[in-house]
C-alpha cells in the first residue's frame, strides 16, 4: 500500500486515520468477507483467518496464558482435541475435558484460574450437543470467555452468541465455500474483545487469509443459504432411509425425533444440520469395504461441500489423537461420518444400499 505523504503513514499505523496498511493487518477482500459473517453472525466485529484450524488457535491463544486453566468438552475435531490436550500445555496452560451434555460437570469443571471455556455443537463426529447457554452463563460467574466452533451448525442454523458466546469460530473452508475450492476460518466477536485480545495476536502471527480465497468466500456465501436448506433436507431423508435399512448397529442425527438430546435440538437449532452417523457391525474392515462400494459419495475427511462426503473418523480426522481418548469419545472402529451434499436424496440412498450389500451389512 502506498501513501500520499509519509505523516499519512504515520497517522494510519498511530490509527489516527483510516485506511489500509498492509495485509496482514487487513486487506479490502478480506474485509468485504469480515464485515459479511458479522452480519450473518450478528457479531459486532470479525476477523479471517488462513483455516478454520487458524481460527480456533489465535481464538484462544489469544486469551489465555501460562498458568490459566481452560474447560472444554471432551469430544472434539481431533486437531482440537490435540491444541486443548497437549499443544496448550507446552505453553503453561492446564486444561479440564468434560462430557460436554453433562452440565453438572462443567459446573464443576471450574477453576480460580479458568480463563477459557471451548466447545463444539454439534461436535464433530459424534453430533453431542452441548446446552450453550447454561455453559456461558456459568462461565460467565466463573470470569471465563466462551469460544464455540459453530461449524457444523453453520451461522445459519445456530446463533451462539445470542446465547451468551463471546467468540464464535468457523472453518469457512466448510459450509460457507461449501464447493471444496478453499481453505479459510473466521473468527467472530465483539468490538472489544477483538481490540483487546485477537488484534495484537493475529497483527504479529499473521494467520490471514489470502484475499483471493476471501473473493471466492464471498461468492459462496451468495448460495450459502440455498445449499445449507437442501442439504438439511437431504440429510432428513437420507439419515431416515440409513436406518431403514436395518444393518448399521446405529444411525444418529440431531434431526431424528428420538435424538438423545432433541429438546436441546431444537432450542438452540433451527434444524438437524447436514451430517450423520452410522456404525457397522463389525469395525475398520467391513467399513472400508462400505466406503469403497459407494460410487456418487465421495471418500473425503471435509463436510459441508455440495458433494455428498463420508469418512471413517477412528482412522482421518481423529487418527492424532490416542486410542483411548477416541474411545472415551464414542470414536469407534465401526464409526462413519457422512456429510450430505446437495445430489437427489434418491440416488445417495441407492447408492448406500447397493454399498450396504457388497459390504456384506
């Protein structure tokens, strides 16, 4: 960027006058995209980030130090399982994992030197959903900032900063692309605590997204709305016609009326979200053997794109993190997770029937 005079220069970086300087600090494109997910969030201030990974990190770096305590729910996207369980603790910063349905044991999580609280819902991959509210007010007494990583419920069909979240994060490489073209990550939050803590983090790391990535975000979030509908509805039919088929051991998603936690469903949702669960009978074998039968869904570890996608969790997204925590998680060797896209619901569940036969479910 240049200047008319260099007192403009200085005026700019004393923040005297408005303007952009350079883009690590913030970039025209990028603010376009910003100034959009606050809208769509209601957020008063966001910030891009190079990953939805990038998000999550300068979030809470960003508001904690060595010797603070952070309380998390214990199922998690495995890379943050990792950041929360052992990359925070290089840096001094203990951490408490709790069942994130049970409230009475985040009531109790709580420390004299809690400073953070971060949690999923819908949490990634078991669909766990946590009472966000209850948990913000209670950190809230504790003097505790709450991030929530809102991607699989998308700031279309769930707001929780409305119900007391002070930092929300996305991986916009998810449902806000939504075409598999990018990568990217948003954090959202209030004027404030973006001055305070994320700003002079992110200014000196330099997490950014690149502005071309920001354009084709823009351009995705023009259909974000028409593709996260389908997909819900798909996902309806799709999760029902799973179950139909009687050979998974267990189908689940949070659109079903016997969900496990349906009432808290639809308090903090306007709808079930787009993935989905299925457990085989007999573990790692026969799953492969299912996910290599299919023919229109694709074998991918992303969610959220206009193709259909199904992982197997226990060996992708969650292969970092140690056996035993899977477990503890409900991450089994039967496990998949399918992300419904925006193909006919009747040509998805043909091809999970005939995928169905060939494992042998």
């Amino acid at each position: 960027y240049a200047y008319n005079c260099a007192e403009d220069a200085a005026a700019r970086f004393e923040g005297e006058q408005d303007g952009y300087t350079y883009s690590r600090l913030r970039n025209p494109t990028c603010a376009m995209f910003e100034d959009k997910m606050a809208l769509i969030e209601g957020a008063e201030a966001a910030r891009s980030t190079a990953t939805g990974m990038a998000a999550m990190t300068q979030a809470m770096l960003s508001i904690v130090k060595a010797g603070d305590h952070v309380v998390s729910s214990k199922t998690l996207f495995g890379s943050c399982r990792v950041f929360i369980e052992t990359i925070l603790a290089k840096f001094g910063v203990d951490c408490t994992l709790v069942d994130g349905a049970d409230n009475e044991a985040w009531k109790n999580a709580f420390q004299p030197n809690t400073t953070a609280v971060f949690l999923e819902s819908p949490a990634n991959p078991t669909l766990d959903v946590v009472d966000i509210e209850f948990v913000c007010n209670v950190a809230h007494e504790n003097g505790a900032l709450v991030v929530v990583d809102n991607v699989f419920a998308t700031p279309l069909l769930q707001k929780p900063m409305q119900m007391g979240a002070d930092i929300v994060i996305y991986s916009s490489t998810k449902h806000i692309d939504g075409q598999g073209r990018c990568l990217g990550g948003c954090i959202l939050t209030s004027e404030e605590i973006l001055d305070e803590y994320v700003l002079p983090l992110i200014r000196h790391t330099g997490p950014n997204m690149s502005p071309f990535n920001a354009w084709v975000m823009l351009k995705g979030m023009e259909t974000m709305d028409l593709r996260v509908d389908r997909m819900c509805e798909n996902a309806v039919k799709v999760a029902h016609s799973l179950r139909d088929l009687d050979c998974f051991t267990s189908v689940n998603y949070p659109g079903f009326a016997d969900f496990a936690q349906r009432d808290l469903v639809e308090k903090q949702m306007s709808a079930g979200g787009s993935v989905i669960t299925a457990f085989v009978p007999e573990g790692r074998e026969q799953a492969f053997k299912f996910l290599n039968a299919l023919e229109i869904t694709d074998i991918s570890n992303n969610i959220g794109d206009a193709k259909s996608l199904m992982t197997h969790p226990a060996s992708t997204t969650h292969k970092s993190v140690e056996e035993s925590a899977r477990l503890e998680m409900g991450i089994t060797e039967s496990m998949l997770r399918l992300s419904v896209g925006l193909e006919h619901p009747d040509d998805l569940i043909e091809d999970f029937a005939r995928a169905a036969k060939i494992a042998g479910l």
